[in-house]
C-alpha cells in the first residue's frame, strides 16, 4: 500500500530497497486498486495475500489480460535521473468505490530504511 504509486513504482524499477521486488527484479506493474478509506485499503491489501497464487493470477488476467506493464511510459529518463518520482501518478477515476487505479491512501506504517 502507498500513497504515491508513481514513486512507489520508481522505487521498484530502482532497486531503491532491498527484498522481494529487488531479488526478483518485479518491477512490472500490472494491477493495482485505489481506495479512498485507508482501513478498507488495508484489509483489501490483508485479503489478497492471503490468497493462493493462483487466485492472484486469475484477479491480474481479468482486469490484464495482456499482463501489460501499466507504468511502462511513466519514466521515459530513469537511466539519467531527469524526472520527479514524487509526482502523482495519472489518476482515472475519483469514485469511492475501489477501482483500478493508483491508490489515494496515506501509508501508516513505518517504512524500513537499510543502513
């Protein structure tokens, strides 16, 4: 969960932190759900981990058929460093209802910072 998807994903495509994204090199985004609750965004965050791999593909080909990477023209300089990862990312929709977009929710907890 986080409240800024655009540097979120900039971190990511960086390797800014170490673990699963840095070991696995996932830095494609292919789904994503935005909430205007932050309560209701961690419970949604709570519920699909607790799904089995399979539950979570199915989720990602419905909305995704294509597994198309969703953030693949948000960082045309990342080798140079010339952009704002602190920018919105482009927003879609203002509904309450969750949707598919970046999500709007403050992060509560913590951030792990290494060294």
């Amino acid at each position: 969960m986080t409240n800024n998807l655009h540097r979120r994903v900039f971190e990511h495509k960086t390797h800014r932190h170490d673990g699963f994204t840095d070991q696995y090199n996932a830095i494609r985004l292919v789904y994503w759900e935005r909430y205007d609750d932050v309560y209701k965004a961690i419970a949604r965050e709570k519920q699909l981990k607790g799904w089995r791999r399979e539950k979570k593909l199915r989720l990602i080909a419905r909305f995704n058929p294509g597994w198309t990477n969703l953030a693949a023209d948000w960082f045309e300089n990342i080798a140079t460093g010339r952009l704002d990862p602190s920018e919105p990312a482009p927003e879609t929709s203002e509904s309450g209802e969750p949707t598919q977009g970046p999500s709007t929710c403050p992060r509560i907890r913590s951030e792990r910072r290494s060294g």
